[in-house]
C-alpha cells in the first residue's frame, strides 16, 4: 500500500492444493503478512522469476530467497505455520464468487 496504491493476491490454483505445489503461493501471502513495502517489492521480485520456481520445485527452503533488510524468523515462523486453508478459501472465492475459472487470472480495481 502506498498514498497511491494498494495491491493483494488472490490465489485461484488450477491443481490440488498441496504443501509441495504452494510454496510461491505461501511465500507471497506470507510476505504480505511480516514484511514492509520496500523488503515486499523485493522479494515479491524475487519470487517472481522462474529460475525460483524451479528451485523451490527442486527443494530449495524459501528461506534461501530472504533478501537483507527481511525479518527472516518472522517470515520463516509464518510460512511454517500458514495452512492451505488460506489458499483453498482464495479459490473457493475466486471461483464461486468471481466466477472464474480454475487458474484463470484476473485483475480487480476498486478505487477509492
């Protein structure tokens, strides 16, 4: 959030939910909750990059991706305790309420 603009995530997986197909999914929404604006730029950066996703797939611990200026045991002790129930209610939300298809994307503006 800025004076300017506020941005979330909502999280519509085409795939079971599972711990092992959700680590990006679980590090952004972890990071929404523990960071601040300029370390969440940063990693959200980060994370974005497909040589990530493929680390992560392959076993890389998130933590590995922490940039300086993070509060990492904050960030660590979440991710370790955000249940998929967050994730399934994303989608559930996505998909009965949005009507959007599973995995389908979409962007949402309500301006103040």
């Amino acid at each position: 959030t800025s004076r300017h603009t506020r941005v979330g995530i909502l999280n519509n997986p085409s795939s079971k939910i599972k711990e092992s197909n959700t680590a990006i999914a679980r590090g952004i929404l972890t990071a929404f909750l523990t960071q601040n604006n300029s370390n969440l730029k940063s990693f959200l950066s980060k994370l974005s990059k497909e040589e990530t996703a493929k680390s992560l797939a392959a076993g890389t611990k998130i933590t590995k991706f922490l940039i300086p200026g993070m509060d990492g045991n904050t960030f660590e002790k979440k991710y370790n305790t955000l249940g998929l129930d967050v994730i399934k209610t994303h989608q559930l939300f996505c998909q009965e309420v949005l009507k959007l298809l599973p995995g389908q994307m979409a962007v949402i503006s309500n301006g103040r």
